[in-house]
C-alpha cells in the first residue's frame, strides 16, 4: 500500500518566510524543510530554489483571481 501526502490548500494564515504577507507557493527541498512564499518573493527568488525543490506548490493563480473580485 502507498500513501501520498497531500499538501493543503495555503491559507490567509500561511504568511511569507521573508515578509510576512500572505504565502502563495509552498517550497519542500530535499531535507525535508519547507519555506513559504508571497508572489513577490517567489518571482525574486524562483531561479535559485527551483533546483533544490523537491516540491512546488504555487498558488499564484489565486492572485489575479482575487484581484478581479474586488
């Protein structure tokens, strides 16, 4: 039997390891830590994180999908 993780949806409180503002890409490396992003801070550093990534969970979508509500 196999059994996958599955990583939750980020919410309004998963917060950006760097700013503080509302996370939207959850990085796993390969140790085993996980780091959180806003958009801003993924953009600035996604070149360097992507190669050590052993998972990515980008939820930047939900950006321009909250932008266009309000």
């Amino acid at each position: 039997m196999t059994t996958t993780l599955t990583a939750p949806a980020l919410s309004a409180s998963d917060r950006c390891d760097r700013c503080n503002a509302q996370a939207y890409v959850r990085v796993v490396l390969a140790s085993g830590v996980d780091l959180l992003f806003c958009g801003h801070h993924w953009n600035r550093h996604e070149p360097a994180i992507r190669p050590q990534a052993q998972h990515i969970q980008d939820e930047t979508h939900r950006l321009e999908a909250e932008s266009t509500v309000n």
